[in-house]
C-alpha cells in the first residue's frame, strides 16, 4: 500500500480571553503539532458587532496561520458552546457577548483560506487532543474533564470521541449529582458543574481563586486541602457515573486545577473505589491532561482533519 502523503490542517480555538491556533501535520497515523500561538480576543464595546469583529479576526489569524505554515488542507474552530454541526453556525456561545444565535462561522473562514471549516465544541476539541496527542494516547476509550469557569466533558469510544448528533455528546459536567442541590448556570438543579466549577473550588478553599486553592493547598494549608477534598469527592462521583456506563481504560482531567495531582486526584480515586461496583476501577488509569492550553486548538485541527476525510 502507498502511504498517503503527510498533509496539514489549521485548528483554531475561540475563547472569551485569547484567540489560539495550532498547525498539525498528519504523515500515516501519526500527529505533529507544528506550530501554535494566539492573540487577545476581539471583543468590540457594542456587543452586537462582537460576532462580525470575531469572525473576522478569525479569518485572518486563519490567513496569517496558513500563510506561515500552509497549505492547509482543512481548518477546524473550536467554540465555546453550542452549534449546528451542518451549517457552521454557531447557537449559543458561554461567556461570550453578542447575538451568536445563528451566526456563520465556519463559512467565512472557509471562504478565507479556501479550504472546508468545520464547528467543533472546546471541550470535544479538548478530548480529541488528548486521545490523540496527549494522555488519552493509546486509550481506547477515555472520559476528559476540562476543569475551569465551568466543565467541559467529553467521552471517546473505540477510539473516536462522541459527539452526538449536535456535538453536544459528553456534557459530563451537567449530570446531576443532587436533585436538589444548587442551580446550576444550564438552567438544571445540583449539576456536577455547580459544585465543582472553578468559582466553587475558591469558596471550599476559602481562597480568592482556583488557582490560589491550588498553591494554598500545595502550601499545607488545611482549609485548601478539605476543600479540594470536598471537591475531588464530587467530580469522583460523577467520573464513577461515568465509568460505570462506559468501562473507560483512561480519565484525563485537564484545567488548571489539575494541576493540584494528588490533592485532588487521591479523593476522586477513593470515590470512584467507593462508587463503581460493576467493573474493576483499579483498571481505570486516572491522570493529568498534557497538552495544556494548547488542547482546544490542536483538538480543533484534528476535527477538522477527521471530518474534512469522511
Ligand atoms: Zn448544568
């Protein structure tokens, strides 16, 4: 058989802050992440022109990108919400202003480098780098959590992540884990994401920020240490919900809490023990995403790639 020529493929990942773009290359079944960078996101002071502002710029990092690392032979958008897979317009975006409802994305993008866009959700962007290139190679079959202002989810089977018939698939971060616990920001009651979300993690730990949970738990601080404790003690039961209905061999928790390690991995694993009673969870490896915050856009890429090929 003759091995198919190595081909690129541009990812781009919208987010609220900062605009991110990675170049893969694809040579037989392996992936390279070529290059990767980003810039501030612009977000125009009348919230009605955001999404024209942020299409174009878009369009142009995607010209700058190719240009640099070109050709191209497909671009992939990583969006922060929701979308329609067929038409490359967005729904509804999360912490991002302006009518979305609607709007083209992929198409304007496409028109500008001349090559197929595809929508993908940054959270499945997110899984597909780290099944691929990250801590999920190798897995067949892997649930990703994306720790941050909210929680993204995502699930693969057999080595393809889920997407669903909308790409809404693997919203792990909003099963309820109490009927009656706090609302949650989709408009459910006592969602994972309510009691586990970044702004959570801060109230637990009594620190001002997740991240400064983090370092204070690092630091010995006991009051950070039960409240990760507490923390890690919801995501295990819902990754055990998870692992009870899909038997993964890998879990990936991503964002920057991951990096608290143990301190909130060893509560999550006593969780899960406790918990998952129909399959072995000593099989289940858990562990640290890899890519950082370069996963959303190499994820986009490998959506790009994956779905211009089908
Ligand atoms: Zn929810």
């Amino acid at each position: 058989m003759i091995p198919k020529p190595a081909s690129r493929h541009l990812g781009l990942d919208l987010g609220g802050t900062n605009l991110k773009w990675a170049v893969v290359e694809r040579s037989a079944d392996s992936w390279t992440s070529l290059a990767t960078d980003q810039e501030p996101t612009r977000v125009v002071a009348d919230h009605e022109a955001v999404p024209a502002a942020i299409v174009a710029q878009l369009a142009e990092i995607a010209v700058t990108a190719v240009a640099a690392w070109g050709p191209v032979v497909s671009v992939g958008i990583g969006v922060p919400g929701l979308y329609h897979p067929a038409t490359g317009r967005t729904r509804f975006l999360v912490n991002i202003p302006g009518p979305w409802a609607g709007h083209p994305v992929a198409g304007p993008v496409a028109d500008a480098v001349g090559v197929p866009a595809f929508l993908v959700n940054d959270a499945r962007a997110f899984g597909l780098a780290e099944l691929r290139l990250g801590a999920g190679r190798g897995a067949m079959s892997m649930v990703g959590l994306a720790l941050g202002t909210g929680i993204g989810g995502v699930f693969a089977i057999d080595g393809r992540v889920h997407q669903g018939h909308d790409g809404t698939a693997g919203e792990i971060g909003h099963q309820t884990i109490d009927p009656d616990g706090p609302w949650c920001g989709c408009g459910n009651r006592g969602c994972l994401e309510a009691f586990a979300r970044a702004d959570q993690i801060a109230i637990a730990c009594g620190t001002a920020t997740a991240e400064e949970a983090v370092r204070a738990a690092e630091g010995g601080d006991q009051r950070a240490r039960a409240g990760l404790a507490e923390i890690g003690r919801y995501l295990g039961i819902g990754i055990a919900n998870m692992i009870t209905i899909i038997s993964p061999d890998r879990v990936v928790l991503g964002g920057g809490v991951a990096a608290a390690g143990e301190l909130l991995f060893a509560p999550i694993r006593a969780e899960i023990a406790r918990r998952v009673r129909t399959t072995s969870s000593n099989d289940v490896a858990l562990v640290q995403a890899e890519l950082g915050i370069w996963a959303g856009a190499i994820g986009a890429a490998l959506h790009g790639a994956e779905r211009a090929a089908s």
